[in-house]
C-alpha cells in the first residue's frame, strides 16, 4: 500500500522550492554584515545588522518590528497576533550578533562573504545564528500558505539580542524593563544544534554556570624559601591543596551542599540518551584527549549533560620563567567554574563555594574570592505539550523519529525561564561540523530549509496541542 500523501507537507515543501533562492539571497545580504558585538569599532555594524532585521521582519509580514536599545548593543522585537485571541503566545530567541572572524584566522574566504560550496553556506554567522534566526521567516510564510491564514495559529513574538557573543551582559535587564512585551506561553530558542545530519534531536536543557577567581596572598613580598621555607605559609601550596580539595575519590565535587536539590536523570532519559549513536573513541579524538574521566556511576554523555561539575580553568603563582627561583611566592590564584543542572541555584553555589574556601585556607593566607555574573540552568519536562509539538513538527520535516538530547553549555535562555515564567524549548538544525566561532564556519543548506519546514508545521500543531491540554 502506498504511502498516503500530506497535502500540507506537499504545500509547505513546494511554497520552500520557490522561494528558496531569495531566501538565501536575503541572509547573505545579512550576514556580509560584520555584527561582532565584542569590537568596540564594529557597534555600527551591530546596529545596522539589527536595522536590517527590522526591516525584513516587516517585510515577512510582522506588523511590529522594533529596535530595541540596550546599555550595550540593540536587540530586534517582533509581534505578529494571530486571528485568534485565545491562541497561545509563542516566543522565539536568537541572536543576530557574531563571533569575531578574519581571513588571517585560517578562513578559505572572506568570513563575511558568503560563499556556497556545494550544499554548504559558508560565513561567520551562516550557523549561529543568523541562519538559525532567519528561518523563522521563511518558516511563518510557509506556515500561512498551507493554512490559508493571513495571521499566525500562535501569537509570534520574537527577541533577537545583539550581545550573546559577549555573554548578553545587558539581557536579563532588557527582559525585565520588557517583560509585559515578551509575556509568553512557550519560549522557542533557536541557538543550538542537533547531533548530527542523520540523527535528528531536540535538546531539553541547557546547564547552568558560576565561575569565580581565588587569589591567595603570603608573604607581604617574594621571599628566600631557604631562610623561610617551612617556617612560613605558602600560598601556592594553599593554592594546590584548595584545588586538590575540590573532587573525592569518585570525582564528585566535595563542596558541601554542591548537589542540594538538584533534579536527578530519569531511568527514561537514561535510556533516551543510550539510544543515541555514541562513538566514545570518536569523541575523544574531538576532545583531543585520551581517556574519559568523571563523576562515578554516569556515562560520559550524562556527565557533559546532566551532572554538575567542578572545573579548574587557570592556576598559578610563583615564578615561571626559565631555570630556578628559590623563593616562596607572595600570592597565587585559582580560576574556577561550575556547571549547573536544574535544580541548582547559582546564590546557593557562591554561598558553598565561600564557605569551603574559608574552610580549606590555612591561617597565615588572605584570600578573596570573586564571582562573575551567574547563569541558571534550564529543563524542559519530556511530558510538555510544547516540547511534543516541536518533536512531532521536526519529525514530519526529517520523515524520521526525533531523539532528545541536552547542551552542556550555557546561554541566557535561563533569564527568559526565570523572568518570564514559560518554559523554553529548544529548536535548532546546526550539526557539530558547522564550526561555531571557528574559521569556515558553515551551515548544511538540506538542514537550514528542515528548519524552514519545522517552523511552518511548528505553529499550528502548537495551537492544537495547547487548545487540547488547556
């Protein structure tokens, strides 16, 4: 018996084809726009790269399209109601911003001449995110040409910042002064990937961050270890004993109180994350290293997703130039960074954290410890309706079962959760190979128009879903 065809499917993917070409012809307009929010002498092309958006948002048929200034760069908010007051409000993130790019970094071409190799759209932002931003737009005029709406099935709204590359200093703020604005039911970050160009995945979490610096400071100046050695703390040894004291025996983090309250892996994403073709060997060849190594009783994929970890990222003191300097060093210093699983609260880490500290510095050693801004993890349950939507849009776009995977980084998705009260999901078509803030950073064009696909499905699924559970 032969497959029974979707109209709509066959309308969605046709209405792609036609308009394919001056997609892509659009983004590349966008991304010959160098928005490196991290170089003061490019703040121009941020906030031209934002006016550009604005505009194209129009264009795509938003009614509302606005710039948005911030202490740092502008972000772009866009609003579209649908026909139906009682559908639910979707918001979607992104960033428009850049990482810095150079021919002289190893680049084939120019980073912001965009180039088409084959199936591949090579520039600085082809991936992230602008490529991943701008689908949106294609994706919402497919939506409309399936349904026959003029409108949305979801009330659309859409943040893009202009800072994410430099760590979105100014965002949480930008969310609070305009939380009315973005008030949201679902919140849909499209700044991530799948795992790979045949397994496609949504991600369901993103952990969380605290970093801090420890300086510990001696002797009031260098001084002779022959006369003093021994006699005298040293704050290099205070340092490699504070960073010893870090892990047990079982590479948990010993701070107590580390793991208070923290959300614990299901035996179902357990067996999700089994499900996905992990090569470990392969993995580590990507990580340039040569063994595995962590928590006890996880897997390495839960350990990178799940789990919360202790990292020391810098550490010194004393002399480091050529031969030997027999002195006890007058300071060191200790940079360190947690990660956070859902569940954690980044006040109660730095509050631990200070508490250890004091513990394990022996009397005769000053320190400080200074924390940077914090962000919180996010969690998406695998029971949200919304979370289903999106797997069951991207599965009638790849014609395959989605699997479900988590980011062991970070973003300010978290700000979004927390302020606004919504839950955030995850919706991005990036594969590792893209080559985020690498040289010959690329996106798989087959990927970038499944995400077109994904977004036109995506909407009124999410209607229906949310008439249906509320």
């Amino acid at each position: 018996m032969s497959k029974p065809v979707d109209s709509a499917v066959s309308t969605v993917r046709a209405y792609i084809r036609t308009h394919r070409a001056t997609f892509l012809d659009d983004l590349a307009e966008w991304l010959r726009i160098p928005s490196v929010s991290a170089q003061p002498d490019h703040a121009p092309d941020v906030a031209r790269s934002a006016n550009w958006l604005a505009g194209k948002l129009h264009q795509t048929g938003f009614p509302t399209a606005e710039i948005w200034p911030s202490a740092g760069a502008p972000a772009v908010f866009a609003e579209w109601p649908s026909a139906n007051p009682e559908a639910p409000t979707v918001l979607v993130y992104g960033h428009h911003d850049v990482q810095p790019a150079a021919r002289e970094d190893g680049w084939d071409t120019e980073p912001f001449e965009p180039v088409i190799r084959g199936n591949r759209l090579h520039a600085r932002g082809a991936a992230d995110d602008k490529g991943q931003v701008f689908f949106h737009t294609l994706g919402v005029r497919a939506h409309l040409a399936a349904t026959g709406r003029t409108a949305p099935a979801v009330h659309l709204k859409l943040l893009i910042e202009g800072e994410e590359e430099s760590g979105s200093p100014h965002f949480r703020d930008l969310v609070e002064a305009n939380a009315q604005r973005l008030a949201a039911d679902v919140v849909i970050v499209s700044d991530t990937g799948m795992w790979s160009e045949d397994t496609p995945t949504v991600c369901t979490g993103m952990r969380g961050l605290a970093e801090c610096e420890i300086e510990l400071y001696g002797p009031d100046q260098d001084i002779h270890s022959g006369s003093f050695g021994g006699a005298v703390p040293n704050p290099a040894t205070a340092a490699a004993r504070l960073v010893a004291a870090l892990h047990d025996e079982h590479a948990r983090v010993a701070v107590p109180g580390f793991y208070e309250g923290i959300t614990e892996l299901t035996d179902q994403e357990r067996e999700l994350f089994a499900e996905l073709p992990f090569d470990e060997e392969r993995w580590l060849r990507t990580a340039k290293s040569t063994a595995t190594h962590g928590e006890a009783g996880h897997t390495t994929l839960e350990r990178i997703w799940a789990r919360p970890t202790a990292e020391v990222n810098g550490i010194g003191g004393g002399y480091q130039g050529p031969g030997s300097k027999t002195i006890i060093p007058s300071s060191a210093m200790v940079k360190l960074s947690f990660r956070l699983v859902a569940g954690q609260d980044p006040d109660h880490i730095e509050k631990a954290v200070r508490a250890w500290a004091a513990e394990q510095v022996p009397a005769g050693i000053r320190y400080e410890i200074t924390f940077g801004a914090a962000t919180r993890p996010c969690l998406t349950p695998l029971d949200h309706p919304a979370l289903r939507s999106v797997a069951r849009a991207m599965g009638r776009a790849f014609e395959q079962p989605i699997r479900y995977t988590r980011e062991g980084g970070s973003g300010p998705a978290a700000d979004l959760q927390e302020v606004l009260g919504a839950p955030v999901l995850f919706l991005g078509i990036s594969v590792p190979s893209d080559g985020w803030h690498a040289p010959n950073e690329k996106v798989e064009l087959d990927l970038l128009m499944k995400g077109v696909e994904t977004t036109a499905y995506l909407w009124g699924d999410l209607a229906e879903s949310w008439r249906e559970a509320h």
